[in-house]
C-alpha cells in the first residue's frame, strides 16, 4: 500500500490523559490555528467485579475541552480495543464531534457478533459510527489536514491516525523499548502488523508518534511520546532493519505467553457497537460472558 502524502506544517498541541487501569493513553489533539479539536481512544471506566461503569477519564477530558474553550469535531478509534471500553459516546452526548473508526470495523463485528451470539439486531455494517475510514481518506480538525492509514495486523480494523505532525499510532506501534502489539486475537496477523509497521516506519523521521499504551517496561516512568526516527533505529521488534521471518517468529513466540486482557470480554462488546452498552430484554444495560470461545 502506498504512502499519501502527508501535510506536516501544522504542529497541532496534544494532550495527553493516562487511565491507570488500562494503561491507555487518550488524547485531545488541538488544531493550532483555531479552536477546533479531536479526541483519541477515549476511556469509560469499568469495575468488573461490581459491574459498574463511570467516567472518570472521560469527565477529565470533557473539562479540559470546556477550560480550553475547544470545539470538539472527532472522536476517533485507532481499533476496537480489547482492553479498555470506549468513552466516545458518552464524550458526544456532553461535546458532540463525530465517531469515527476505519471501515474494517464490519470485519470485527462479523468475527465477535458470532462470539458472543449476537441476534439479528446487532447490525455488522458500522453503522453504530459516524463515519468509517477507509485508507488514505483525509479530513479535517479545523484548518488541520489529518489522513487514516489501514494498518492491520493487531486487528483487522486498525488504523494509525495522521494530524499534521503528530501520528497515533494506536496498538500497532509501542514506545521502542515497548515493541509492538501482540497479533494473536481473532483476525490477527503477524506479517500484516510487520507490514503494517513498515508503512508507519516510512513516514518521516522527524514526526511525532504517540501511542495508545505504556507499561513502564523496566520499572521507567510511562512514556507516550516519541518519533518515527526513534522508532526505525530503537524499536525493540522492529528497529534497526529486522526482518520479517524474525519479526513473525518473535512475535508469535510471544503472543502465546501472553495473558488474555482482562477487560476484553465486556471491551469487545461495548466496543463493536461504539461504545455504547448492549441490553437486555427488559432493557437494562448487561453484558454476555461466552464461555470457552477466545
């Protein structure tokens, strides 16, 4: 796939929101020549135990968009999340903006509406977002040129987000002593996520890149920001030239030895229909747990 040709004059301001739980990194990105703004992989906030939702996370971005005297235009999706639930609805209903997520979210839904043995009623056509991108479409946060780039791999539906020089990488790209994400949920793909990779990788060295998740590997504090040229040299996966058989195998080895998320059951569901809640017959909000199915 080629690469579209990317504006990078504008440097638009990007704050960042760390939620502890799922150590996601959201964002607000701010379009520098006007009060226009877009909101990134938002968080709602999720007690499994007592299964009850807050927001949090959510509340904390809603005040800075007010304090700031923004106008929300974009709620974006980098993927379906498998570890977090999406705040975006709730973030419309106070902000307004559009729900935006890449087009392959038809895929997703088709793979976990069987899963969770969906009825007819759940629609696997996206239709739950506000738009759906398909690679290389453009849009605009203000005066701010923004492109969506297909980059599957972690999942089938990801997709690295471009505003002016700042990419977000989502879950394909980690800090470089992070790596990359694990391709073991269903429609996963190591060689996608390395080709995947190699487009991010082809972007200019100068550009930020800012990711969806930290860990602090090493005990470091967490860490969100850092550049494409950082990526190509110090990447941990995928730096310094590795290539594609080692990629594979490396990540494969991996993935097996990894836990299941421990929020992906209601995350996915949440997810799939943009963050909002399924419900049940009598119309209260609840959630499946399929046994023995991921």
């Amino acid at each position: 796939m080629s690469l579209p040709h990317v504006h990078m004059d504008k440097h638009p301001q990007v704050q960042s929101f760390f939620d502890p739980q799922s150590n996601t990194i959201s964002y607000v990105v701010k379009d520098p020549d006007s009060t226009a703004c877009a909101v990134i992989d938002a968080v709602m906030n999720f007690d499994y135990a007592a299964g009850r939702l807050s927001y949090d996370c959510a509340d904390e971005i809603i005040a800075y968009v007010r304090a700031q005297g923004l106008q929300l235009e974009w709620i974006i999706e980098t993927h379906v999340h498998a570890d977090h639930l999406s705040g975006a609805p709730y973030i419309q209903q106070t902000l307004g903006g559009k729900i935006g997520i890449g087009e392959h979210i038809q895929t997703v839904q088709d793979t976990f509406g069987k899963i969770f043995n969906e009825g007819t009623e759940f629609q696997r056509d996206g239709s739950q977002f506000d738009a759906l991108f398909k690679d290389g479409d453009r849009y605009t946060v203000g005066t701010l040129d923004c492109v969506a780039l297909h980059t599957p791999g972690h999942t089938p539906a990801c997709m690295v987000h471009i505003l002016g020089d700042a990419t977000f990488a989502g879950d394909t790209l980690f800090m470089p002593d992070g790596g990359s994400a694990r391709a073991d949920f269903p429609g996963g793909d190591a060689g996608a996520l390395y080709d995947s990779i190699q487009r991010i990788l082809a972007l200019p060295d100068d550009m930020r890149l800012f990711v969806c998740h930290d860990y602090g590997p090493g005990g470091r504090s967490i860490a969100w920001e850092t550049t494409i040229g950082a990526q190509k040299t110090a990447n941990i996966h995928v730096g310094d030239g590795a290539s594609r058989d080692s990629f594979v195998k490396m990540r494969t080895e991996r993935d097996a030895q990894l836990a299941v998320p421990k929020l992906i059951i209601p995350s996915l569901q949440v997810n799939i229909r943009a963050g909002e809640v399924p419900r049940d017959s009598d119309g209260n909000m609840a959630l499946k747990v399929p046994l023995n199915k991921l």
